[in-house]
C-alpha cells in the first residue's frame, strides 16, 4: 500500500478510536507504522538506490553502510509490516532491502552478521520462502563460525585490531549482545542437519552464562576471554555506565537471548537464566513505574538520565516468548504493559515527525558520545516484533512461528 493511501487510512482510523475510549493497541500501531514506516521507506528509496536508515537526528535521517550492525533491522522492520498487514507492497521492499545486504553472508570481521542476516534474510525466508535466502543463512552461520575459539568455547564478539576496540587490550572480547546471534546457528543446523552450528551456539551460551552473569542475575557487558586457555581476563564494560553497572540494553539481550536458546534446546537452565534476568530487571528498584528502563539500570543521575526505549522494545518481545515457555501471566501483562507506554505521546513519535522513525528515545552509546536519545531502527524493528508476537499469542497461537 502506498503510504499516502495509508496516511488516508490512519486518519479514518483515529477518528473511530477517538469515539472508542480504548483503541486496539495492536491496529492503532499498525495505522501509525504504516504512515511512519512507509514515509521512511520513500525516503530510503530513490530509483534503484536503497539506503538504510538506521536513525534521525539534528534532522536528518542517519543511513548506515551494509556492514554496520544494524543493516538489518530496517528490512527486518519491512517484513514485520508486512506480517502485520498481510499487505504484499512491504513485502516488496523487504526483499530490495534485504538483497542489498547479500555480500554480508561472507562477512567474518565482526560477530553482528546473525542479527543483520537473520532479521532480514531470515525473516524473508520465514514468510515468503524466497529461492537462495536459506544458503544465505547458511553461508552467514560458517562466517559467523569462524569467530569461534575452540580454547575458550565462544565466539569472539569483536576483533582487537581496529577501532576503539583495540584500545581496551583485550584479546577475545564477549559481549553480551552476542547472545542475539545464535539464533541463526541453531537455524543452520536445522536447515542442514549439520550439529556443528548449534554446538558452537550451545557452548556459548554456556561460557556465557558461567562467566556473565552477577550474584543477582544482572549482567556484565564484555567479558574478556584468553582465547586459547579460556581464562576470564576481565570482566566490564563498552556501552553502560560502569564496569559494575547493569546497562539496560544488555540485560534486554540477556532475556531474549536465553529464551531463544531454550526454544531450540529445551534445555530449562537456559528458561531459568532468562526468568533470573526477568526477576532481576522488575525487582530492580530502578525500573520506572512505565517499565521503559533508563539507559542503565545504575546510572548515577536517575531519575535526569535518558530512557532506553530500545531495550523496553526488546525486553517486551523476550517476555511474550517467556510468556510462552512459562505460562506465567504476569510476563505477559508486563510485556503488554511496556507496548501501552511505548504507544504513548511520551515515546511514539506524532505522524509525519521523528523521520519517519516509530519511536522516539533511544539510546546507542552514551560512554561513545553516539546516538543519545534519539529514535534507533532496532528499537522499531523489536516493537514490531513485539506487535507480531502479542497478535500471534492473542490468537491462541505460538508467539515465533
Ligand atoms: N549490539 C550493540 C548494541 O546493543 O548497542
């Protein structure tokens, strides 16, 4: 649907939810994406050029190269409208913009590849079944293997040769985010047979949860490994407030992270890692009222800090799938409850603003000085996939299919 037509939709639509004292949250969401989402698209697009916008800021849109992290998440964001209404003009343009990331399969200089592949090709090859997406995948996972260190049993998130990473001496950074790629090995071993993917995804998750995680379920950021002995050689951060700090996108990851390594191995100490971090981030006494975190759960100048509307998306789409494994209700009512205040003027951008983002006040960096409260694609492309998740769970069915 073009989104002019879409814009003459929304309209209709909030003048019948204005007569309703309550409006369905999930088609409210879909009016406004369709206006927002579709504004962002025409404006991505010019003839047969597709940028990626990946933020907006001092008024500009912010399009990012293939090989940033969050290449992805846009075309991701494009099928999710198109699960969510069914309507096979997004479908169209999430496959432009998920083929202008092909040359990502061979990537192997950082460990990012399973969120840009796996929510673009991923989510193509999920709904439409589209010739060559699954060796896409395929091919992404041996990349991603490739970072792997046998003596240490994980990945390596990031290399220590360039940027700001080769000034931390580090030798095999983990980082906690990492828990967000392995979806796509476990995808590869189910696409191939081949065990190894997922074998590499569950020695990970293991290290990961031995050496991540606090006394009370609140997560490290990095934790630097020996990458031929697996000594611990430090544990701190890159992204939140302190080495001690519980940076709230981080604990976001950790919760998703495990229930998705529990959908796939059924193994029930990864369900009770990701309930742990569930209990640590709503008993946290920093947690607001609108359980939207701010930025870290320590950071020394709340309630002045800026809010993380990306990790509340994040921790929202994580609860519907504990919501899931569980049948614990109160995960879904406060997954429901984060989508509510995330639907507010405090953090839905009003139509035709924000560049065409959906939500505002997001936070990249705050120790990088990069993307302060400002709208992120990755926080849209979560609240979507939340959007997704509360229908399918509403309709009785699995909240992934
Ligand atoms: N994976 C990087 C971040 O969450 O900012």
């Amino acid at each position: 649907m073009h989104f002019k037509t879409a814009l003459a939709m929304a309209i209709a639509a909030t003048a019948f939810f204005s007569c309703n004292s309550r409006p369905d949250l999930v088609k409210d969401n879909i009016a406004n994406a369709e206006i927002q989402i579709g504004s962002l698209l025409e404006a991505s697009e010019e003839g047969d050029t597709i940028r990626i916008p990946s933020s907006y800021q001092n008024g500009e849109i912010v399009y990012v190269p293939t090989d940033d992290w969050v290449s992805g998440f846009f075309a991701g964001t494009l099928w999710y409208m198109y699960e969510l209404t069914g309507d096979e003009y997004w479908a169209e343009h999430a496959q432009k913009h998920t083929e202008v990331l092909d040359s990502i399969q061979y990537l192997t200089w950082h460990h990012d590849v399973g969120f840009m592949i796996y929510d673009s090709y991923g989510n193509g090859l999920r709904l439409k079944n589209i010739d060559g997406y699954k060796d896409v995948c395929i091919n992404t996972a041996k990349s991603l293997s490739t970072r792997f260190r046998p003596g240490a049993g994980v990945l390596q998130s990031w290399n220590v040769d360039r940027g700001w990473q080769s000034e931390r001496g580090w030798k095999c950074p983990v980082i906690i985010d990492n828990m967000m790629n392995l979806e796509l090995l476990f995808k590869a071993t189910e696409f191939t047979g081949d065990p190894t993917y997922a074998n590499i995804a569950i020695s990970h998750a293991d290290k990961t949860l031995e050496n991540h995680f606090r006394p009370d379920w609140s997560c490290y950021h990095v934790v630097d490994y020996d990458p031929e002995t697996g000594e611990v050689r430090r544990k701190c951060t890159a992204q939140g407030y302190a080495d001690e700090s519980a940076w709230a996108r981080g604990q976001a990851w950790a919760l998703y992270g495990y229930a998705v390594a529990y959908r796939f191995t059924g193994d029930k100490k990864y369900l009770d890692l990701s309930e742990h971090v569930a209990g640590y981030l709503f008993n946290s006494p920093t947690m607001p009222e609108d359980l939207v975190p701010y930025w870290d759960f320590n950071a020394p100048g709340i309630p002045d800090e800026p809010r993380d509307a990306s990790s509340a998306a994040i921790i929202a789409s994580g609860l519907y799938e504990l919501y899931h494994f569980t049948g614990k209700e109160d995960y879904k009512s406060k997954a429901d409850r984060i989508l509510e205040s995330l639907s507010t003027p405090a953090y839905r951008a009003e139509p035709g603003t924000n560049g065409g983002f959906i939500l505002m006040h997001s936070v990249g960096s705050i120790p990088h000085g990069s993307s302060i409260d400002v709208p992120l694609n990755y926080a849209d492309y979560y609240f979507l996939e939340a959007l997704v998740r509360k229908t399918n769970i509403e309709n009785g069915l699995p909240p992934v299919k």
